[in-house]
C-alpha cells in the first residue's frame, strides 16, 4: 500500500482517533510496561477486551497483509496510529516473539498453508511462540548445533536439547533450528515448527539472579513433527534464521524486548526530583546527577527516534538491515545506563530485595537492574554485533594483519 499523505492521511487519523477513542479503556492508560510481564497473558478484563479489539482490527500488527488478518496499513497510516495512541496513553498489546520475529519471517519464507495457518493466530495475540535457537554447546556459534532432526518418511524425528529459550514453559509453539545433515554445517541445518504440547517435548525453567525464569532448558525425545512444518527448502535454516535474527535485534532495540521496556514510565528526572528534592529553581538539587540524567534523556530520546525510524523502514520491501546491530548495541547500553541511574537516585531504597521497608516500585527497579545485565548477551552479544558491523557496514577484513 503506499504511504498516503495529505488528506488521506488526516481522514485516517480522524478514523483512528474515533476508533481509539470507543475501544480503549481508560483505566489501561500508560499502563503497558507494568501489565507486559512474565508469564500468560493479564486477567484484567479490560485488557482482554483491549487485545480482542486490537487483534479483530489487526492493528497489533498494522503493516501486516489484511489477507492474513493485518491492518494492511501503509507506514505513514502506521506512524499515525501509533502517534494518535501515544496521545491517549494508549499501547499495543499484541506482541511476543510471534510478532517480533517469527511473523515478518514466515511472511517472507512461508508457503501459503503455513502462512493462513499460523499468521492469523499472531495477529489475534492467540499463540505464543518461543524460539529454539541455542543449545548447551551453541551459543556465539550457532551453526554448531547440534538438534537432530530424522526423516521418517512420513514424519521427521527430533532428538536434542535448547536452552535460553524465553518463555518456552507458557508458549504454544517453537520455531527451531535442527540438523537434518551431519556432513554439512550451515547447509546441514534446516527450520521447523513444534507444536510444544507434542509428546516429547518437556522444559525447565532457569531461574536467574534477578529471580525470575523467563528463560528454559527445552529437550526434545523422539518428537514427531509433521513434514508440513518444515519452512523454506531442507538444509535452508541458517539463511532464515540469519534473517529472523535482524528482526530479533531490531524489535529488541525498537522497545519490543528489554532495552524498549527500560524507557517506559515517568522520566528518570522526575524520579530524581522526588528522592532528592529540589533546589530554588525546581531543578534536581543534585548538580552532577543533573548533568548526568540530562545527558541520559538525550541519549534515550535520540535512540527512541532513531529506532523508531529504522522499525519503519525495516517494514518496507528491504525488511531490516545490519543496521539492526547497531541499534540493538545502542539501546542496551541506553537500558542499562537508566538502569544503573535509577539505583544511584533511590540510594539505600535501591539495596532492596524482598521485605518490608521497600516499595514494590524500589524492587522492582533492583530486578530490572539484575535482569538488564543479560541484554548484552541475548539476541546476540555485543561482541558479535560489533563483529557484524565490522564486517558489513564498515567493510573490514575478517584478519587485519600488521606488515
């Protein structure tokens, strides 16, 4: 569709302030970081009127086909909306690993049948999906995995193990990278969807030191899965997963993971007034935290933008770039610097863990900060991002040798 301008714009704007404004609910305003959380979907009722309205319009995913239940918006249509929302404290509330990487790539890579079968579902936010990517002995080297996948004729058979699979104990179904050729690396690895209720198939959740356990250990035992679930050509994997990874490290740096959930909520200079006061002039009373927190909302602000600008023009034909391992590096350094801020301002009320005496506020903000620790590393450390951006954005040799 092309990106309406002018009138049509405003007519669609006008569209979505009406829409908006009788769907949704008032007591959900600016809401959307607190009700996102571990584990299955909020009970609140009016937030699951909220997400059937949203997924009914396909407004969840608003540049999605409207053949597959997506908005079908244009990305000019699509920026109003999210304008218009922003507005109201409005959010969206269909999202998860379906939305953020797994969609955009079946729409690309799917067959028609897998694309009608799971698209519509992603767009209603009525599956959950999870990703089985890395293993114990496959992390940094991905392609070294080892998951074996066997043809059985008329089904294949998956045998082997994943870990730091986000949210495998709640989801519906694994998109997943196996072996199916023991002779060849990348060539030898193919993508395939297991439907997690599949006899076989059992996870543990890790526990981590910021005592949540939004990540697994998956293991797969003689799991049946049917040959229609294998995506794109026997022995492709690695040149899809290759390509859901950019739309990984793009919703990550575009506020879908952590490092977009850090700048939810009030400003970090208005948490800063309230535990340190302020001085005759209604500034921090801090002088050098002053300077610091302004440096950080600059930083925060310049990425919102920039982020918000490449999410856009990773919807266009190109679909996102290596560009997304810069971002993606940027805002977790973003997430953590607020991360560290918040627990300087609440002084002795950031030590807390559990107990009386702290807010629940003050506990949450030490977990975040535990739990930030890892953005570094998941979606791809940073150490192989910069790898990425050496090698194809800056054009540098794989071995700089000195003569």
């Amino acid at each position: 569709m092309a990106d309406f301008g002018g009138e049509d714009l405003e007519a669609f704007r006008s569209e979505a302030q009406a829409w908006l404004t009788a769907n949704f609910p008032a007591s959900l305003k600016g809401r959307g970081g607190m009700m996102l959380q571990e584990g299955g979907p909020p009970a609140d009722p009016d937030y699951k009127a909220w997400a059937k309205a949203m997924g009914e319009k396909g407004w969840g995913t608003p540049t999605w086909p409207k053949a597959y239940g997506g908005g079908g918006l244009s990305s000019g249509q699509a920026r109003a909306l999210q304008q218009e929302m922003n507005k109201i404290g409005a959010w969206n509330p269909i999202g998860g690993m379906g939305v953020m990487m797994f969609g955009p790539t079946l729409l690309e890579y799917g067959n028609e049948e897998q694309k009608q079968r799971h698209i519509p579902h992603i767009v209603r936010g009525e599956i959950r999906w999870c990703q089985g990517f890395s293993e114990p002995g496959a992390g940094s080297d991905l392609a070294s995995l080892q998951t074996k996948c066997e043809d059985k004729g008329d089904h294949y058979l998956i045998n082997g193990q994943k870990i730091w699979t986000s949210g495998a104990q709640y989801a519906d179904w694994c998109f997943c990278l196996v072996r199916t050729d023991t002779s060849k690396k990348h060539e030898g690895i193919s993508f395939i969807l297991i439907d997690m209720r599949t006899p076989g198939v059992e996870t543990r959740p890790i526990k981590l030191i910021s005592g949540n356990s939004p990540f697994c250990e998956t293991f797969f035992t003689d799991v049946k899965v049917p040959k229609e679930n294998l995506v794109g050509p026997l022995g492709g994997g690695w040149t899809i997963a290759k390509r859901l990874l950019q739309h990984e490290r793009s919703g990550l740096a575009g506020g879908g993971g952590s490092a977009g959930r850090a700048f939810a909520g009030a400003p970090i200079s208005d948490l800063a007034k309230s535990y340190l006061g302020t001085d005759d002039k209604g500034r921090i009373a801090d002088v050098e935290l002053r300077s610091r927190i302004a440096s950080h909302e600059m930083d925060a602000r310049a990425f919102q933008l920039t982020a918000m600008r490449t999410m856009l023009e990773s919807r266009s034909n190109q679909g996102p770039s290596a560009a997304t391992s810069i971002m993606k590096n940027a805002g977790t350094k973003v997430g953590q610097d607020r991360a560290e801020l918040t627990l300087e301002i609440m002084g002795n009320q950031g030590l807390g863990w559990e107990g009386e005496g702290f807010t629940a506020a003050e506990l949450t903000a030490v977990r975040t900060w535990l739990g930030g620790k890892a953005t570094t590393i998941y979606g791809g450390s940073a150490e192989i991002q910069s790898n990425i951006i050496s090698k194809r954005i800056l054009g540098l040799p794989d071995n700089l040798s000195h003569s």
